[in-house]
C-alpha cells in the first residue's frame, strides 16, 4: 500500500520560489554582464585602441610645439587623462542590456522575482569594473613612454577609480537611451554627447591658455574638473582641492544621467 499524505485543511501545497537578497540580485547580473564581455569584444576594443592613438599621435605632433613655448611642460603627462577619458567614456552594457530587450530577455526577467533596480545596478557595476580595467593598457603606454606618476602607487589606483567612476557616470545616459528606445544605434551614437564635452575643455591645452568664450565654457565643462583632477596626481601629487573638484564634477553628472536611467527603467517595467 502507498501512503497518502493529504495537506492539512486550508494550507497550500504549492511550491515557490524564495527571492534571493538584494545583493545576489546584483552579483548575478554583474556577473553575467562580465561574463558575456569576451563575446563582445567590439564593445572594448575600438575605444582602447582609439585612445591610445590619439594619445600618441597627440604626443608626436604637440610636443615639439610645447617644448619651444612652454618651458618645462611634459605634455606626455598633460595628454595622459585627456586618453584615458577617450578610452573609458561611453563604454558601457548598455549595447548588452538593449539587446536584452530586442530579443525577449529583458521581459523575461522582469517575471522573475529579482530586483527591477538590481538590473541596471549590476549592469553598471561590470561598468566600474570594465572602465577600470580599460586604463591599464592606457597607463602601460604611457610608463613606455616615460610618464612618472607623481603620486605614487595610491595615486595610480585612484586614477584609475576616477576613470571609472566617470564611465559611471557618463553610461547613465546610454542607459537612459536603451531603456527608453530599445534602439541599439540610438545607443552607440550616445558617445556623441561626449565629444563637444571634451573639446571645450582643457583637454588639449592648458586652462591658462584658454581665453573668451571658450575659458567660459571650460570653467563649466563637468569635464575640465575630472581632466585636472587626474593631471594632478599625475604631475603635481596628492592636491586635494582639484580631486574634489573631480568627484564634485563626477557627482553632478552622475546624478542627471542616473536619475535619467532609473526615470527609463521605472517607465519600461510599467510598460512591459
């Protein structure tokens, strides 16, 4: 005979599923979005290589120039974050995650029970991490070319955890745009707002030699902040008033384009 177990009145036999933690929500998709990098290398490799064009094109036209009218000027070192902002800004998953939602998986994500904000939270965590990662080739190139860091070991991580928090924050607007067109081309042209940003800045040029117009612009240019906030570490050493600057400047950019993504989230999980 086979016993028959018959739930007690009023209770439910059905099995669910628990949802994880919040963390592990993160974790996993993080994960995930790292994971899947190798497969898209296309998304990591032009940016690098362009930056380290320019970084060493620049070098070979400019310097001659700067060493007849700027004595004692190394723009090797001035030339270093200008590549690195090149390399890092507008590298993102955001490619990934409109993927997801042309093909179906974004939706079928969203009838699981993970966390709507653990989404993009992961997705921009990999960000960090692969933006991070994208100096290293950068800085290699320029240790070649004889640029010292002049503060140090600390400083080359915080050099590198300012160009990753700034291809943070910047990746919020990519977000934004794939959240809310699901259109992969609208997502590879977003890199596009980042030029006229680099242009009217110190980017090629010192800020004392900026006049007009222009000087007006850089002095409220986010970028110009993050710019001197890496030169400084890289030329001057630990000068804390240009690296709060930078995180300030980093901050209020983080601040638009996130609450921009997350504004595109909230209105894609109510339309799905």
């Amino acid at each position: 005979m086979v016993a028959v177990t018959i739930p007690p009145s009023g209770t439910s036999s059905r099995i669910e599923a628990r949802p994880a933690s919040g963390i592990n929500d993160v974790v996993a998709i993080a994960g995930r979005a790292l994971r899947s990098l190798p497969r898209e290398l296309e998304s990591v490799v032009p940016p690098v290589f362009i930056a380290l064009f320019f970084f060493v094109i620049n070098i070979g036209t400019l310097q001659p120039l700067t060493q007849n009218h700027i004595r004692g000027f190394d723009i090797k070192a001035f030339m270093l974050p200008t590549a690195i902002l090149i390399g890092v800004t507008g590298v993102s998953r955001a490619g990934s995650l409109v993927m997801d939602i042309q093909d179906g998986y974004f939706d079928r994500l969203l009838l699981t029970p993970v966390r709507r904000t653990a989404i993009l939270i992961g997705h921009m965590i990999a960000d960090v991490a692969i933006g991070i990662g994208l100096t290293i080739p950068i800085l290699l190139m320029s240790v070649i070319l004889g640029v010292h860091m002049s503060a140090g070991a600390l400083g080359v991580l915080l050099f590198m955890l300012i160009a990753g928090t700034w291809c943070l924050a910047f990746a919020g607007f990519g977000y934004a745009i794939a959240l809310k067109t699901g259109n992969p081309a609208a997502v590879q042209s977003s890199f596009l707002l980042f030029f006229p940003f680099l242009f009217m800045t110190s980017s090629y040029v010192p800020r004392t030699q900026l006049t007009g117009w222009l000087n007006t612009i850089a002095g409220w240019n986010p970028v110009t902040y993050v710019l001197e906030g890496q030169r400084s570490l890289v030329t001057q050493g630990w000068r804390w008033s240009s690296l709060l600057h930078a995180f300030v400047a980093i901050a209020v950019v983080g601040a638009i384009s996130l609450s921009l993504c997350f504004a595109a989230l909230r209105g894609r999980t109510r339309r799905g």
